[in-house]
C-alpha cells in the first residue's frame, strides 16, 4: 500500500496501534487519570476535541479537560465498534464509532485519533470525537 | 518540537499543508470535483467523515460521496477559523472550525484533516468532521 512502511527502529503492527487507542478507552472508561497521562504524547501540539467542543491544544489543556471530566464523575462506558486502523512511518491514526452509555443515557460519536510512536510506544497525539446523527 | 522533521526528499512547510488544506475546502465550496480528486490520495485506505455520518472508507466510496454531495447541489460557502497545522515526516495534519453557510442556514463543524506526502505533494488521506454545538 502506498506510504505503507515499517521498518528499521519504526517496526511496528496495527494491533499495537489498537491496543493504544485501546488503551485510550480503558482510561476513559475508568475515569484513570493516571492512564490517560501515559496513554498521551505530553506535548504542545496535541489536540483533544470532546463531542460537539472545538479541540483543546496543548498537553495542560488536554490534561485539565480530563482532569475536569473526571471529577464530575460524568465519564462512559464505552463500547467500541467499526475500528480501522491506518499506519505509516511513525504515525498511525484510528477511526472507530463510540458506543456511550452514561447516566442512562447513550450517544454515539465517530472518532479519529492519532498515534506517533515515540521511544517505541504509540502515543496519543489527536483526538477528535463528533456526534453521530441517529438517522 | 518532538518528533518533527523536515529533511531530504520530504522537506516541507506547514505553509504547504495549509494549501493542501485550503485546496479541499476551495474544491468543497465549488462543487469542484476535479478539484476534489486533485486533493485526494487514491488509496484503498482513505477515510471520510462527513458531519454526523460515521467515516467512509477506501477512494471508491469517499469519491461516490462528494459525487452525492455536489450533484445535490448543496454544497456550502465555507469560511474556515482556528487552523492549526502539525507535521511530521510524510505526515500532516490539520484541524479548523468550518463555518458552512448553505441555502441560507448556518452551521459549524470541527474538521482534522490528515494528509500524506506523495510524490512531493500533501494528499488527503482522511477528513473527519463533527458537528459543533452552539454554545
């Protein structure tokens, strides 16, 4: 596939880009704060755009979000489905549909995140989370 | 900045992306398919996500879609605000707030658009949008 590489110090797999973006949601889920500062790149350039928001940029806002997210105690389950997975050299990004079940209530939203493999760990660099019409 | 390159054959700017990204939305206001496929990478991994609808996947289906789109007639005057550029080697993208105005209603979305270095040239390769609330 065009662009498509892995090699050198950049080998990789699609399941390890999946299971950071699984990563991602185990913390989301738990409300870990803790697992969602090692799940991201720390970074000023990373991005966090929450169903409906315009994106927070920078590691302190994207961290002060989930911080706030958190304590309201308001964080989902999440059922993950429809996940497709792209890699190139050193960046990968996934898009996936989020299930969300909250308070009783569920919504759903279309996700694109995006992974650079840092020391050879996928990190989160962008999330981006639109709401998904119920057609 | 971690992680950020640009050197040898796949020098570039962020000034470049920002084309690259004003191209889709110049070909998205025209109703410009010619312009639209010129934006595109052709692969089988390409990825739309229109507001609202869950992400089309592979250049058959995401080209049937902007087909859809400007045989409708639809197509919206676009102003675009907040455009932040992030670049890696071979790899870029690019988030804005889409401020859409068609047949006299307004709405907002907020777009991360990935695009690939080929040949020399920033190629869409994945474009999601989600619709914004009105705070």
């Amino acid at each position: 596939m065009e662009g498509m590489t892995s090699e050198g110090s950049e080998d990789s797999t699609d399941e390890e880009v999946s299971a950071a973006n699984a990563a991602f949601y185990e913390a989301l889920e738990g409300g870990d704060l803790e697992g969602m500062v090692s799940v991201w790149s720390h970074t000023d350039d990373v991005q966090c755009a929450h169903p409906g928001r315009p994106p927070l940029r920078g590691w302190p806002d994207v961290l002060s979000s989930w911080q706030m997210i958190f304590a309201s105690s308001g964080f989902p389950q999440v059922i993950l489905t429809d996940e497709f997975v792209t890699r190139r050299q050193g960046i990968a990004w996934v898009t996936c549909t989020e299930n969300m079940l909250s308070r009783g209530q569920t919504a759903t939203a279309a996700a694109l995140n995006v992974f650079e493999l840092i020391d050879g760990r996928w990190r989160m660099v962008a999330h981006h989370a639109g709401p998904l019409m119920t057609a």
